[in-house]
C-alpha cells in the first residue's frame, strides 16, 4: 500500500492506508502479548485484574479546533484517561482510541493526533502505549479512549474509603484549567462569541500557564501509584471542580470534607479561591490519607476529613454546585 | 436524584441522573471486581491476559435512525464487539460503552439502547456485562464499545496461522446482512434515495432474515472458544466480507485459500455467490482446522488452505475487492 501524502484527505484515502500511516508512530505499551492487526490485542494482566476506564470528546462541547491543536487533543484526550487510571492506585499500561472524523479531515491531523497521543503516553506514563483502534467517518469529529492499568498487586483506591481525621489532599494545580477556559472565552473569541483562532496566540501568551492547563493538561500521573504505596484511603481525578468532586468523596465515605480556602487558589496565576473550588478539567488527582502519613510525590494538605456530611470550607458549609455538567451546561451556539 | 421520564430530553437532564438511569438496565459482568461508578473499573483476568477489541458506530454511515431503533443499535455495538472477542477464541467478559448524543434526544432512546446491549450480552454471552461508560453531547449520534475477554488458558487465535492443507470453514451466514441492506437501500428510500421509517416495515416483513441480519445480528460467539479448543489455525470476525476477510487470512499466514463457490451463497434467502464473497457485516467466523479436525460448533467447510498467495473460487483467482471501506464508499448524501 503506497503512503498517501499527509495533506491528502481521508475521504482521499482507505481506512487500511490511513491506519498503516498512523500506527507506526503510536507508543508501544509493554503489555502487549498480541498488537494492533488482529480483530483484538491480548495484554498482559500480571496481578490477574486490570483497570477500565472509557472517556469521549466530541467537537463542540469538549474542544474547539480554533484553539485545540490535532496535537492537544490527541494529548488531551490520553491525559484525562489516564489520569483515571492513576485515581485507581493504578500504574497505565495501554489505550484503545477510537476516531470519527469528517471525510474532509487532512490525514495529517489524524497523524499530529497521534503524536499527541505517543507523547502525552512517553511523557506521563512511559510504558504506556496504544494497542487497537478503530477509524470511521463523522460530521462531528469525536475521539472516545478506553484505558487500562495495572494494579501491581495493591487494592484499588476507591472513592469511599476516606475516614474522619484524615488529611485531605491534591496533586496538581485547582482551577487552573477552568481559568484558561474562562480567559479564552473572554478574549479568544469573535464579535459573536464564537471560538476565534485569529485571537488564540495572544491569548496564549498572555496566559501560557492556565490556558496549556486547559488544552494540553499535565496530570501527576505518577503520584496515583505513589499514593497507593502510601497507604491513600480515597482517591478521585479531579474532573468536574473540587467542590463536586470532594463531594462525591465525602458521600460514598459517608464522611464531611473540610478544605481550608488559605490552601486553594493561585493567585500569581490569577486563580481565585471560588474558581479553584469549581472550576473543572483539572485532572489534579485529590485523595485522602492517615492523619500520620507522611504526603507522597506533588501532594499538599488542603484539609480534613470530619465528622458529617457534605463539603465544607473553613468549617461552614459549601452547597455551590460547582463543575460541569455537558448537557446543562453546553451552550451550541458558543461551539 | 429524582428520576426523570423516559420522553425528557438529554438536555433537560443531568448526566448523572441520566447514568442513574441506564445503570441498572445493564447487565452485569462475572468479571466485576470494581464496578461502575469509581474513576475506573477493575475486572478479573484468571490467566494474567485479557483481550481487548473497540468499534465505533456513527450515525450516517454505520446506522440511519429510519432503519434502526435504540434497541437495534445497542444491540448491534454489542454483538459487533462480541464477535472480535470471540473470533480472538475468547469469551466475552465486559463492555465499556461511550454515548454521544444530540442533546434533543429522549432519555427513553437511551434506555431503549441500554436493553439492546443487555438482550446482546444475555443472549450470545452470558456473563458479559457493562462495567463502564461515559455520556457526552454531540451533533452526531456515536457509539464507541471497547470489549474485553478471557482466552482461559488458551493460545489466542491468530489471522496468521492458516497451513497448507487445512480446511477453511465458517460459522454464520455469508452476504446475509449484505443482501438486507441492499433491500433496504432498494425498497425503504424516498424519492431522494434516503432512509425512510415509513417504508421500513413492509421490506422487514418481506425480508425478515437479511433485514433482521443487518439491525440485528447474532454472531455464533459461543463458536469462537468452541474454535479455538477444536484446534482453529487461524480466526477472523468476517466484518468486511469474506472475500477481503479471507485475503488477510492468506496474506498474515503466507499462503492462499480456495473457496469452493458451491458451498456459498443461501438461494433460499436470496443471497447470491458474489454476495456471499463480497457482502460485509456478517459477522461470522471464518477459521481454519487441521485437516483431521472434525469441525466444532456451527462451522461448516467452505474450502481448504492451498500452496500460494491470494484468494482463489474453484481454483481460479478472485481478485474483486469486495468488502466496505467508510471513506471510500460511504455517500453521505445517502445516509
């Protein structure tokens, strides 16, 4: 099959010319017994148990072409994947990746894609490499990333394990994300509000740090392992804002949560409190740990779990709801 | 959370209430550890492997709501992911599933969607359940399945292993789903060549094998693990029709296969030779046996494995390329 150039279409060329142009430059996972080629790959399970995860991201809600690279979604879309891997205790070993795209899509982006993919796995989770795919044809470009890990032998850390007395506790940044949101939606975007590439760059230089948290997020992938080893009673990826998410924590705990805001927002990148405890797609991971564990990795103390019910900052309650909802929340018009 | 009625929209809902929803309709899976619900889910994997397989379905090319229903469809991702399992000589364990869906559509289309891959799991894989999903918001109706299973101990079955001398045989129907969207595309079209709901009944009534085969296959899953404890050389879900399908095998094991043209083709329900070369979508097994293999399960022989490259009918080449390619054939204008 000859290599079809990359400014060729996909509607220009097969899914089998496309595919044999985009696997080569995936990341191999050690886990493979069988590969791509196959109607399936075969992984390796060392514990006998492994960890799913299945996330999608769809044009329009979960990213903007006037601001997301190929590159970044292909990066994005294994970050946040594997970042709920790590919220399991659990080391990432591989990803399937599924593409619809329009038949008008340069293959090229579809190979940028990938190298997002290849260099989000090298980079945050090395030994962690893509193993199947699939290709198809959408008006509505969407990628949906199934994930797994290995557990190493340990528990998985689930959500309902936090005890009162413990400290609670996050790796990565809180609303930092959800910041670079809210500055491209106020300076990326045209008279009608719509997503304006031309405006992107500035917007990016002027706020390198919140707005690459938003589009090509680092997650400490690392640190979900480390805080498995480290006795963590709870753990989550920070998703939908720490406010729902410590919630949710708090519920299957059948504990209170309480955060102390002095340890919350980064002012000198122009996060405020409110927006750290809300604002979404962080992939920080937040968990729980024995009042006399010492913190492993980039976690930091930001409060206590207690006796109750519910989320609390600096001892009162905190009922804002907070994150982000696709189907409440998702206005088509500013897609 | 209150629950909602099944004519509310997606986007009069939440998509935690929506998940609550669907999450006890779908089956269960034998391989649980953790279940939905945490970051991730852990499953069982007895002999330290699991196989993994992902398909994506795209409203438009892979499905037309004029023809398929909720129901239809849930069951077709189901069984469409079940058969690579199978054909791999595994048993089917789990599914995780992503949604992308129009926010007008009825919460009751999804659990419409969430009984057919229950009935799909029951029916063709006992113990193979949903242990994980994710919904999104989209212009674009999109279902992604990622399936995973368990080889027991087994090796799994290759494309590349076919011998010289072995017999090729097949389990399931040969250009059956073919023939039923032919008649579809015949007889259940408007004016302007489009899918239309109202045509639709009388060509399932006059149709009801090939239709049924199209919306709702039953690929012979049980066959594949029967397959490969018989001895299979070699396995292949024949998604792509067999012509293309049975030229990987040929290809991946360095050798050629010879069909016997007599053994095809089912004049009872009006598929032809050619069709049963070249339709796609069955979703059969093709496997090849030692020739002292008394075949297992439903397979029946169709040809044997001879000294060359390539496909072969009745010793002569067959060089049409059959099978379906999204990019190249999809009109998106008949979709």
């Amino acid at each position: 099959m000859s290599e079809r150039p990359a400014d060729a279409t996909l509607g220009a060329t097969s899914e089998r010319a496309t595919l044999a142009q985009i696997f080569p430059r995936l990341p191999q996972s050690s886990a493979t017994i069988v590969g791509p080629g196959d109607d399936a790959a075969v992984l390796a399970a060392p514990d006998a148990r492994y960890v799913v995860t299945t996330d999608m991201m769809v044009h329009g809600p979960d990213f903007r072409w006037a601001w997301s690279s190929p590159y970044d979604l292909g990066w994005k879309a294994a970050a946040t994947n594997l970042s709920d891997v790590a919220a399991m205790g659990a080391v990432p070993t591989a990803l399937v990746v599924a593409i619809a795209a329009p038949s008008s899509t340069p293959v090229g982006h579809l190979l940028a894609l990938a190298d997002g993919l290849r260099d989000a796995c090298s980079r945050l989770a090395p030994g962690c490499g893509v193993v199947g795919g699939d290709l198809s044809v959408s008006d509505t470009f969407t990628i949906a990333v199934t994930a797994f890990g290995d557990l190493q032998g340990r528990d998985p850390v689930l959500r309902s394990g936090a005890r009162v007395g413990d400290i609670v506790a996050v790796s990565g940044p809180l609303g930092l994300a959800a910041t670079g949101l809210r500055q491209l939606f106020e300076s990326a975007v045209d008279a009608e509000g719509e997503p304006d590439a031309s405006l992107f760059a500035g917007v990016l230089g002027a706020h390198p740090h919140t707005v690459t948290a938003q589009l090509r997020p680092h997650p400490p992938i690392a640190d979900g392992p480390l805080a498995a080893q480290a006795g963590a009673t709870a753990m989550l990826d920070l998703s939908d804002g720490l406010a729902l998410d410590a919630r949710r924590v708090a519920e299957a705990s059948g504990v209170a949560i309480d955060l102390d805001a002095s340890r919350l927002g980064a002012s000198g990148l122009g996060v405020d409190t409110r927006t750290a405890l809300t604002g979404g797609e962080d992939h920080s991971l937040f968990a729980t740990f024995g009042a006399q564990a010492s913190l492993p990795g980039g976690f930091r103390a930001i409060g206590r779990v207690v006796d109750g019910a519910g989320l609390l900052v600096d001892g009162r309650p905190f009922d804002e709801r907070g994150g982000w909802d696709p189907y409440l929340e998702w206005n088509g018009q500013a897609g």
